[in-house]
C-alpha cells in the first residue's frame, strides 16, 4: 500500500516503465522520479526536527537527512531553539547547535524559522530567569535582543511570542511568568526588541487551536488590532494546527485564515500534524484510517491556498518527518500516526493529500 517516497505519484509509474526498458537499477531511478512537496508549491514547505543532540537529531540520525532535503525547503528546530536551550544562564547564550543547524540549513538551499523567543511552559523557561528579581523589561529585551542579532540573516522568521492566550472562558491572556512580571507588555516588548534587533525576519505570533475556538481566535484578532493601531511590528500569524481527523471544521478553519489575511499578515500553519487515534481505538494506522487522514490534509492544505494570498503565504510546516517520531504519542499517551511518513521513509496517503492539493488534482 505506502509508496516508497522516491517514487512520485505520475513519475513512478514513468520510472516503472524505465526499469522495465532499461532494467536499471531501481534506486537510481527512484532518484529522477523524485516528487518533492517543496518544488509543487510558491511559498515554503517545512518541517520541524531534531538536532544538537537529541536522540533523533538528523546531525546524529543522519539517515533521514536524504528525505529531509529532498521535501522541505524550510526547518524549524523542534526544541533546540527554545528558551532553555538558547539562553541557559543569565550570562550565557549557547548558539553551538542552533548555529549547526543554521549552517544545515544554508547548505542546502533551506531557510530557517526560529521558534520560539518567549513561551510560557514551567519546563521551558530557563531556571534563572524563574528565579529572576531584577528588571524584567530589560532582561527580557536583552534576551531578545541578543539571540536576534545573533540570528539575523540566517534566521527568516521568528515565533516571538508563543501560546501567550489563554482559551479558557473569558479566553484572556495566559497568567504566566512573564506576565505576571510585566503584565500583557511582555507581548508587545518582545516584538519590538525582535524588530530593532533583526528588521528583515518575519515576527510571528504563534498559537494553537485559534483556528477552532472562536473565543481564544476573537482574542487574537483583538490583540493583533491593538498591535497594528499601535505600530508593534507584526507580520504574521502561526497557526500550530496540531488538529485532529474531525476537529476543528474546516470552515471554522478557513474562517480564522481569512480574519487573519484581512488584516494583511502572513499566515503560517506552524506545526501541522493530524492525529488519528483521538478516541484510542486504534492499534495501527488502518486503510481507512489512512485514506481519512488524506482527505483531511487534502482539505487543510486546499483550505490554506483558497484562503490565504500568496503574497501572504508564509508557509506549512509539518510538526516531525516520520510518524514514529511524533511529539503526540508521548503527549496524548497514546500512539499516532500524524505526519506524511512512515518511520522507513516512505510516504504515506497523508503525503499523497498534501500533494494533490498542491497540485490541484
Ligand atoms: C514540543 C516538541 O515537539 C516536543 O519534543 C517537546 O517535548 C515539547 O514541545 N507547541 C509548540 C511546540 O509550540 O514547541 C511544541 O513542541 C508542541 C506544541
């Protein structure tokens, strides 16, 4: 049933052929019969991954890389450029990993989008600055400011801000540290400091479900209104869309793109992947399964080029390469199957979604 990724859905057939004519060896053609999302759309095709030294980082798993520069055009580290990570003392920055992935990235033709420069989690914040009494302002722009800098050039877009609402009702913004230090300023300081420090990169705010809770999405509209009256620069809106096979509805979907291309920013889908196993019943990712899992990235990714311009396509990403990766297994507790391939690099239906509506079949 799963296609092997080097064999493309028209050009597989082709190499078929070839291998029948010409009896050459098969990995070779599956080579020329290469289909790669990357080069069916106008606008970048990402995924997230793991490096340093992460168990699965592709500096140490070296044999994903293939798969890895033959798809995406666009990384994004899954962890390693994270808060902790990047600024582990208060005096300290640590850029060795994030700079090889950098490096990666610029060798093979690949842009970077850094992710993330302020988020909230217990476990991510650096344990000196959870202990932090002194000016919170200036440190928080410090940190921004210096990783920035660092960055620029080599890092097109940044998350800034990451998850800072909280979709409880009233959604409202997220109690956390920083906010509790600095109120809502945090939000707005960490853009400008971001702004000032690398004025080419892309500032986003990245989020998940506001494209399926109005409230918390209404919330985000409201705070991105204050922002562009304001002049806080802006350019664009991650939509994590950590989604499931039936939620959220696809208008409900569509609706949030288009609240966010009306006010002229960027849209990203951020860290697409499309959990199967919701209600825990599955023991493997059957063909139906499968085959609803298509259907869904069909309509996601169809719902991203109706709604969004490409002037205002900022790219998808896809949250991990191969399924047995994925961050929603240890998450839920459960096992998914939630990305486009499987662990030995083939592609599964889900990739044949993504690419028909790429390709508009
Ligand atoms: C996740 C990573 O994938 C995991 O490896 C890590 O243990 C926790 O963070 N929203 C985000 C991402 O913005 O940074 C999260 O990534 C997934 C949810």
């Amino acid at each position: 049933m799963h296609k092997k990724i080097f064999c493309g859905l028209l050009l597989a057939s082709l190499a078929a052929v070839l291998n029948e004519t010409t009896g050459a060896a098969e990995s070779n053609d599956r080579v020329s019969a290469t289909i790669a999302l990357k080069n069916m759309a106008s606008f970048p095709i990402g995924v997230a991954v793991s490096a340093g030294d992460e168990k699965r980082s592709l500096f140490k798993k070296t044999d994903q890389q293939a798969l890895i520069n033959q798809q995406f055009n666009s990384l994004v580290a899954g962890n390693i450029m994270k808060m902790r990570y990047l600024h582990p003392a208060e005096n300290q920055f640590s850029y060795d990993d994030a700079d090889a992935l950098a490096n990666y990235a610029k060798e093979h033709g690949m842009i970077l989008h850094g992710h993330a420069l302020v988020w909230h989690p217990d476990y991510q914040v650096p344990t000196w600055m959870k202990n932090y009494a002194g000016d919170w302002d200036a440190m928080l722009t410090q940190h921004v400011t210096q990783i920035c800098k660092h960055f620029a050039g080599r890092v097109a877009s940044w998350d800034v801000a990451n998850e800072v609402i909280d979709e409880n009702v009233p959604a409202g913004y997220r109690k956390s540290l920083f906010y509790q230090k600095m109120g809502k300023s945090y939000i707005e300081k960490a853009f400008i400091a971001a702004h000032a420090a690398d004025p080419a990169a892309d500032l986003y705010y990245n989020d998940f479900n506001t494209e399926a809770v109005q409230s918390k999405l209404d919330f985000m509209l409201g705070m991105i209104d204050d922002f562009q009256a304001r002049h806080i620069p802006i350019h664009g809106i991650g939509f994590q869309m950590h989604v499931n096979s039936d939620y959220p509805a696809i208008a409900q979907i569509r609706k949030s793109f288009k609240a966010v291309v009306k006010r002229g920013l960027k849209v990203r889908i951020s860290e697409l992947d499309v959990a199967m196993n919701q209600r825990n019943d599955l023991k493997a990712l059957t063909p139906v399964a499968a085959a609803i899992q298509k259907a869904r990235y069909k309509a996601i990714v169809t719902a991203y080029l109706e709604e969004v311009p490409p002037a205002l396509r900022g790219g998808i990403t896809f949250w991990g390469v191969v399924d047995g990766e994925t961050w929603l297994s240890k998450f839920h507790k459960r096992t998914e199957w939630p990305l486009l391939f499987n662990d030995d690099y083939t592609s599964k239906p889900a990739f044949d979604g993504v690419l028909e509506a790429l390709t508009g079949k």
